[in-house]
C-alpha cells in the first residue's frame, strides 16, 4: 500500500494559526490599541512601545547567548567528562546589573505614566461625564450639561473628557480602546479617567471585566464631533431631560389620537409595562432620573439599542420588543406578558418618532 503524504495535514492544522496572525495584522479592526487616537491612549502606546523595544533586547541578548552556547559547547563522541564549575562572581554581577538596569529602564516610564493617567483632569474647559455600568448597559450623565443618554457617549474633539465612573451592580470595565485604557468601575465607588480625543467619528467601546452571561455584548459608541455638533446635540438631548425640564415638557397633541404613536405612548405608559422601567419625556416618569432601565428619550436618534450589540432599526426594535431574551439572553428587561404583532407596532412607532 501506498503511504500518503502527510504535509496536506500538516498544512491543513496551520491554516488557523495563518489567519488568526493576519487577523492581528487588521489595519482596521474595530477595537485596536494600536491606532491610538487620543492622549491618554497615545501615553499607553508610548509605554507599551518602550517595553516592547526592551523585550526585544532581552530576547535577542538570551536567544543569541544560548545559541552560542548550543554550538561552542555541544557535545561531541570523544569528549571527556566537563570540568564542574561552583560560580563566577564576576559573570554573577553582570547578569544581575544587566536584568535590574532594563527593569529600572521599564519602571521609570511606567511610573510616571501611571501618576499621568491615575487623576481626574483639571481645568475649566473639561467636559465632565458621569459612567454608570448597569448589566449590561451603559449610562453617560452630563450633570454640567444636564443631558442622560445610554450607550453612546458624545464628545467634543480636541477638548478633554472627565470620566467619574461606578457601577450599580456588579465589577465592570469601561475600556474605549483608541482613547484610553482599561478601567475597573465598582459599587459604591468612583474611579476617574480622562483623555482627549484628536479626530472625529463614531469608535466602539466595550465592557472588559466578565459580568455574566451578556458581558460580550455590553458595549457602547464614542461619537467625537466638532464643537458646534456636540452644543446642538447637547441643546437637542436637554429637552426633556431629567435634569433639566422633563416634567415641564408639553404632550404633542398635533398627532391624531387614533395615531399609531399615541397608541404606543398609551401603551408605554399602561399596559405595556414600560414605564415601570423607563424614564420618556411626557410620561409620568419623565423627571426620575435614576431608572431601572436606560433613559428613552431621544431613543430614536440614537445610533444603536441593546447595549450597542444592534443598530438602531424598526426590524431591530420590532425583534427586541417581540422576545427581548431571543436577541440578548438573560437579559434583564422582562416584558409583563407577550406583546401582540400590533402593540409591537404601536411602540416601535412611539420610541422611533422621539428623536
């Protein structure tokens, strides 16, 4: 019988290895620390940069010296037994100085970048944001501003951003991979960050510490916008607010009452069930500011829904509102019973039209 090559296999099983390396290699990737856009992340770039250049001295210092020892002193028939050796204090030191010396060299700048980037930035021209890690949802409260949004936090370019950040349930980790580093939040205590970010667009963010079983989809969108994009968007998001006027603001009476939207407004503050969780603008609940579930208003000019896990689309929202645990199992947003195809319909309707 014929024996078979094995290289086939052999190639088959390094396919895997092969993509994931040029999956690292992504110029593009979502979540990258590798494409710092902001200060804070450029100050852990630079550390992690620094580090890497001292590992490299020490790989090649270690892997080189037992190279040379692999060829200089291999073993050959005729050799005779190798003469025993108790120590050499002079190599003893050397290979001592040497390891402390990059230690020393690693520590300085890591020391200093942990003083930089362990405080609150100071200053007038700060945008403070409160963090609030909910499973498995994020809040942003602009208490200055007087704005509550949920999952997308915006902010100005090129003007720097104070985090006060705490959780009201478990460990989480706010972590926007291009602007800044990882942060555990905790109950019962605020933990800062800040940073600055030098371009514009929308980049993800994401939760890095597990806290159960949605912990992979607890994401949220950092949206940088020149200054007079974020002043409209603050001017848009305070209507209705719940720290500013939400209890002031008038019911719009110019949809007809047999709307699908007025239904969905009746129906979000009665037998739907939604407003036991969630704070809207014209609803009884609209001045509470601290709710079980995110704040709605302004929710259908929101970019995402369920944690940044989905775009903000009628079919999404139709999905999440039919059977909330399809989409997001374990999900804390309990439906009081099973909405109908038309109740369905009517919410969607009323979420979307708040813009």
């Amino acid at each position: 019988m014929e024996k078979r090559s094995g290289r086939p296999g052999r190639l088959a099983r390094a396919l895997p290895a092969v993509a994931l390396f040029l999956l690292g290699c992504a110029e593009n990737y979502p979540q990258t620390t590798l494409d710092p856009r902001g200060d804070f992340a450029r100050l852990v770039d630079q550390l992690f940069s620094t580090t890497l250049i001292w590992a490299v001295v020490v790989f090649v210092l270690v892997e080189g010296a037992l190279l040379v020892a692999i060829w200089k002193f291999r073993g050959r028939p005729d050799d005779p037994a190798p003469k025993q050796v108790h120590g050499n204090t002079t190599l003893e030191i050397v290979w001592t100085a040497i390891p402390a010396f990059i230690l020393v060299m690693i520590a300085i700048p890591t020391v200093k970048t942990i003083f930089r980037t362990s405080d609150y930035a100071t200053g007038e021209d700060v945008v403070q944001i409160e963090v609030i890690g909910h499973q498995w949802w994020w809040e942003f409260r602009y208490t200055d501003l007087g704005v509550v949004t949920a999952n997308e936090m915006h902010v100005p370019v090129n003007k720097t951003v104070n985090l006060r950040m705490t959780t009201v349930d478990v460990l989480h980790s706010f972590w926007v991979p291009q602007f800044a580093a990882k942060r555990d939040v905790f109950p019962r205590r605020h933990n800062p960050m800040w940073f600055k970010a030098e371009v514009t667009g929308t980049f993800p963010g994401q939760c890095a510490e597990f806290c159960g079983i949605q912990h992979a989809t607890m994401g949220f969108i950092t949206v940088v916008e020149t200054q007079e994009e974020f002043d409209a968007w603050v001017a848009r998001e305070r209507v209705g607010s719940p720290l500013v006027d939400a209890g002031q603001v008038a019911v719009d009476t110019t949809a007809p009452p047999d709307s699908v939207e007025i239904k969905g407004r009746e129906l979000f503050a009665g037998a739907g069930g939604c407003i036991g969780c969630h704070a809207m603008v014209g609803t009884p609940m609209a001045g509470i500011a601290q709710m079980r579930g995110p704040n709605l208003t302004h929710f259908g000019s929101r970019k995402t829904m369920v944690g940044a896990w989905l775009e903000n689309t009628p079919e999404n929202l139709t999905r999440w509102l039919s059977n909330p645990d399809s989409v997001k199992q374990g999900t804390l947003m309990v439906l009081p019973r099973q909405l109908t195809a038309d109740e369905v319909a009517m919410l969607v309707a009323y979420l979307r039209s708040h813009q």
